[in-house]
C-alpha cells in the first residue's frame, strides 16, 4: 500500500517538472463532460463508465489548480501563456464545441 501512494506522488510530482499547462487537465475533463453531456463520450472512451463523473475531476481539478500552479513555478518551469486555456474552452457554446471535435477528429463529421 505504502509503495503505491508513493508512487503516486512521484507521478503527480513529474507532471511539475515536466513544465506541462496544468490548465490543459481542466480542459481536457471539460472535453470529457461536454462529450458526456452529448451523449458522446461513452461511443469514445466506453470504459470512462466506471470512473468518477468528468464534471466532478473538472470542478476538483479547478479547485487544486492554484497550488498545481505554484507547485510548476517552483519546479523552474517558465510562466504559463497569459491566455489560459479554460476561458477559451469555457467561452464556447455547445454548437461551438461541437465543431471544434469534429474539426479535431474527436468525432465524426
């Protein structure tokens, strides 16, 4: 048990290295709730049916996003774009996240 969280840890601690946007996780669970909400997620990823609803990683990865972000600036990593990439995301109606999967491949044209 010990050895599993602790590798854990180091996982979520390698993600701060890596420099990545940890913005984008939101985004990414976003994505996942607004395929959901579409009824399309399940066609995609069907054993996402057995994990935590999307919204509810969404809303907690929001909320741990400050320490997630102060957590990367002490790693050295560079600051993040100014534009972050959830207002983009959240900015965008159903019909235009719509053509944004389908721009992307995510779902069929």
């Amino acid at each position: 048990m010990y050895h599993t969280k602790f590798c854990k840890n180091i996982k979520k601690y390698e993600y701060f290295k890596a420099c990545v946007d940890v913005r984008e996780a939101v985004v990414f669970w976003g994505i996942m709730r607004t395929l959901s909400e579409m009824n399309l997620a399940m066609d995609i990823v069907p054993w996402l049916s057995t994990h935590p609803a999307h919204g509810d990683r969404e809303q907690s990865l929001n909320n741990k996003l400050p320490k997630a972000i102060e957590l990367r600036s002490l790693s050295g990593c560079p600051e993040l774009s100014p534009i972050d990439p959830r207002s983009k995301f959240y900015k965008r109606s159903m019909k235009d996240h719509e053509y944004y999967f389908k721009q992307k491949g995510i779902i069929p044209t």
